[in-house]
C-alpha cells in the first residue's frame, strides 16, 4: 500500500493521527476509561514499556478468556510445525518489528511470548480452525489507498470482556511516523479497533 501503510498488525498511520513535516498536533485528552501511554524507540523497547505499563490489564485479558484461549493453543499443540511455525517465520521475514514488539509485550509483562503470539495469530488459526468448526465470521477490514491517502475502515466484533481493559498507545517508533491506536490487552499496537 506504500509509504505510511504498515503490516500485520501495526496501526496504519491515518489522517489526524500522524505529524509528518510540520508542527505536531497538539495533544487531545484522552477519553474516559481508556489510559494512555506515550512512547517512542525501537518495536521491543515499545512493547516492553506496554508490557510493563498494562501488565495488570494483560494478565487479566488473559484469565477472563483462559478456556477460550486455551482452546486456541491445544489446536496449535496438535501440529505447531504447521500451524505457529509458518506463522512465525513469514512474521520474521515480512514484518520483524511486530515480533520485536511481542517480545517487548511478553517482557514488560511477565507472559509467554509464545502465548501471546498466538492471540496475535486468532484470526489465522480461527480460520484454519473453521473447517473442523465453522464459527460466525469476527471483525471486518476495508483497506483503501490512493497516491499519498490511505482510509482504514474496520467494524469490531472483539469479545466484550477486554472493554473495561483497553488502553490507548501513542507510538513513536525511532525512524517511523507517530500513529495513536486502541489497543487489546494482549494484542499488538493495530490489531484491534
């Protein structure tokens, strides 16, 4: 998509949320009941500060969905060559600072990398998975790109027990446009709303 679009997983700078050459925006207050943590540097360094900013909010993700969750990772106990392998070396080739920010997250936060990439992955493996159990489609993404403008448009089908543990990143990452996202508290920066 070009100059400004990012790749699995990383929240695509749009219109209002990027400062590019001129004057940076000035900061709006954050809304009620989402905090906000403002980082800047490398993908791990950004995650570690998520990490160890929402350890609390991750952790407790994690236990309100355990048995769904646990599900997801006995599928991919079953055939992990095939089924988190691939997953993880296109990832490595195709988009190493959405690792490098996992890494970060498991860190700061005290949980399984290999945990945590496998939320990352639901909606790949929920797909491998829905030949053996066909489930109701989730979220949609609409993604269009013309010249120099890009509009993300995206409906959100996530489970309604992470709303109370949400939190905004401003995000700065060294070399890279600053872009603001609504962030899971398991999921990488743009794999959400």
């Amino acid at each position: 998509l070009g100059a400004g679009a990012a790749v699995a997983g990383l929240a695509w700078p749009l219109e209002g949320c990027v400062h590019r050459d001129g004057p940076k925006p000035a900061a709006s207050p954050t809304p009620p009941g989402f905090p906000l943590i403002e980082v800047s540097g490398a993908p791990f360094e950004i995650g570690r500060a998520i990490g160890e900013r929402f350890a609390p909010q991750i952790r407790e993700g994690l236990r309100r969905r355990r048995e769904w969750f646990d599900s997801l990772r006995a599928f991919v106990d079953q055939d992990p060559g095939a089924r988190l392998e691939p997953f993880r070396i296109a990832a490595e080739r195709h988009a190493p600072a959405v690792l490098e920010e996992l890494r970060g997250w498991a860190e700061g936060s005290g949980q399984d990398f290999r945990d945590l990439l496998i939320l990352n992955l639901y909606p790949e493996l929920s797909a491998l998975m829905a030949a053996a159990d066909p489930a109701p489609p989730g979220c949609s993404t609409l993604a269009l790109a013309r010249s120099d403008r890009r509009l993300l448009c995206h409906n959100e089908d996530g489970a309604g027990d992470y709303a109370d543990l949400m939190f905004l990143v401003r995000a700065t990452p060294t070399g890279q446009p600053t872009f603001l996202c609504l962030t899971y508290p398991s999921s990488v920066c743009g794999n959400g709303p």
